[in-house]
C-alpha cells in the first residue's frame, strides 16, 4: 500500500512539474534541410522585400489617385494590408531563424503570430470574397454597380470582414494557452501554427481540432464556394453577350482576380489538407508550402494587378517617369 502511494505521488509530482507552459518554444525551420537554411534565406528575403515594395506601392498609387477610389481597388487596397500583415508577423522572425539561428520565440509571441496570421489569413479570404461579389454587380448588374456599392457600403463589406477575422480567430490563442506542453517545446516548423501548437500539446485536442476545422470551413472553405458561384453568375451572363469581342473585354476584366485566387488558395488548401489529412506528406514539403502560402501571394498579387489592369500600370509607369526625370 505505501508502495502504491509513494508511485501515485512521484507520477503527481512529475505530472504538476511538467503540465506547464513554457517560458519559450524553439523554432527548428525545416526539418532536414538545417544546413541549407543560410541559402534559403536568400530567396526568401529577395520575396519578402519585393512583397513590401509591391504592396506599398499599391497602396500609395490607389490612395493619390482619386480615379482609382473605386470598390474593386479598395478591396484591393485592403488586401494589400493583410498580405503585409501576414507576411511581416512571419517573415522577419524567420529570416533571423535562417540567417542567425535564433529559433527561440517567447510562448506569448508564439501565441500572437498565430492570432494575426491565422486573423488576418481569414481576412485575406474575405477581401477576395468582396473583389468576386463587386464583379459580379459590375457584369451581372452594371447599370446599378454605383448605387449598390458606394464608398459607405464598401466601407461596410471591409469592416464586416475584419470584424469577422477577429471574432472567430480570437479564440485561438485562448484554446493554446489553457493547454499543457509536457512534451517537448520544440516547433519542427518554420513559424508558430495552430496544428504546430496542437501537435506538441500533453492533453486531449480533439475540440480544439473541431474548432479550428469549422472556423476554415466557415471562413476559406464558404469564401471559396461563394466565389465559384459568384463566377458561375458572372460567366452565364459573359456568355450572353451579343459578341465575342464585348465577352473577351468583360472577361478580362476578372482575369487578375481569378489569378489572384489560384495564387492564394492553392497553397492555403494544400497546407490546411496536409496538416490534418496528409500524413504521407513529408515535413519538409508540408512546412515549404506552408511558407510558399506566407511569401509568395503578397508578392504575387500587386505584380499581377500591375500587369493587368490598365489603369494601375499607367499610373505607375506615370511615377516611375517622374522619379526618373527628377533624378
């Protein structure tokens, strides 16, 4: 009997030692390619600058030049915000990891990227959501696209998307935080991620899971099924017009935002099936998507609204001549 309570007691206080938050958790990047992070810095960097120089520049030419005060470029210019958002909450941290080997995050800023990634992520979606339902009034509608989507409105769509970012997403690090890591507090991963956090967890997650399931399907998962049916609209109406040159132009007038969305939910979906379903997945090709999702849309998407869309292209080839000639 003093044997059995001496085990019970020694099993308790190893328990309580344990069932513990870290101080800090260690971020290893990717696991296996530890000696190539020096090289891989290098591209990631030259993305990330380019990310914050497209967007910027965005955000700057939308803004003076009141032509440009349109729903479509708005959104766009909220998209802009997010893109940086999501990038610059990730990325510094994890070039210093690659260039510096400095791993180590505090639990509480672990749990803060996690917030603002996965909040501002959700927000992304929702934008793009916006972008399809503004094309879809402008082709399917024209005639009453001003009226329906005034600045107020517009103001509305956006403020509604943050404010639903924020009220699913705010749970997150709450549902972290009341768990124990008895395991280890090293984060094979690049960044701090929910799934990340769930993984290295000593208690029962499978709620935590379940949330954090219904939250996608409600946010990306809804966005995304909104989106196809906003373009079937969009498309039946296209394939209306009387000739092939007026279906081209109108077409063509989706054609960044189609880009922009394969650009944005490819990664985004891969990373979320392969964190949940894809257990055959290596690491190292899991986590490199999941930084493909992070780097490369923000850089992406202001080069392809440059390209393709006539009126941000001369404005910015109009700055660009000017800063030329100042110089």
């Amino acid at each position: 009997m003093k044997k059995k309570l001496r085990h019970l007691t020694f099993v308790m206080s190893v328990y309580n030692k344990s069932d513990v938050h870290p101080s800090t958790f260690v971020l290893i990047g990717i696991p296996g390619l530890e000696t190539s992070h020096m090289w891989i810095f290098i591209p990631f960097c030259v993305v990330y600058i380019l990310a914050l120089v497209g967007n910027c520049s965005l955000l700057f030419i939308i803004k003076t030049d009141s032509s440009l005060h349109e729903p479509m470029y708005l959104f766009l210019c909220m998209l802009a915000v997010a893109d940086l958002v999501v990038c610059t909450t990730a990325v510094p941290k994890l070039l210093s990891l690659f260039w510096f080997h400095d791993g180590e995050i505090s639990f509480e800023a672990c749990l803060t990227q996690i917030f603002l990634i996965h909040a501002f992520s959700t927000m992304e979606s929702g934008f793009f959501l916006a972008m399809a339902f503004d094309r879809y009034i402008a082709i399917c509608n024209p005639l009453r696209h001003s009226t329906i989507l005034t600045h107020t409105v517009t103001g509305r769509i956006g403020l509604a998307v943050v404010l639903r970012g924020i009220a699913l997403l705010s749970p997150h690090p709450f549902l972290l935080n009341w768990l124990p890591y008895c395991k280890t507090n090293i984060i094979s991963h690049t960044y701090c991620e929910f799934m990340a956090l769930i993984k290295i967890a000593c208690a029962d997650t499978s709620i935590r899971r379940a949330y954090s399931l219904v939250v996608a399907f409600l946010t990306g998962g809804v966005d995304f099924i909104l989106i196809i049916c906003s373009y079937v609209f969009i498309l039946n109406t296209v394939f209306h017009l009387p000739s092939k040159d007026a279906r081209l132009k109108t077409l063509g007038t989706c054609g960044s935002h189609v880009c922009v969305i394969l650009v944005s939910y490819t990664p985004a979906f891969f990373s979320f099936l392969t964190h949940r379903f894809g257990h055959k997945v290596t690491p190292q090709v899991h986590i490199f998507v999941a930084n493909i999702y992070l780097l490369v849309p923000p850089m992406v998407n202001p080069i392809i609204y440059g390209v393709r869309t006539k009126n941000i292209r001369k404005r910015f080839l109009r700055v660009f001549r000017f800063s030329k000639l100042t110089t």
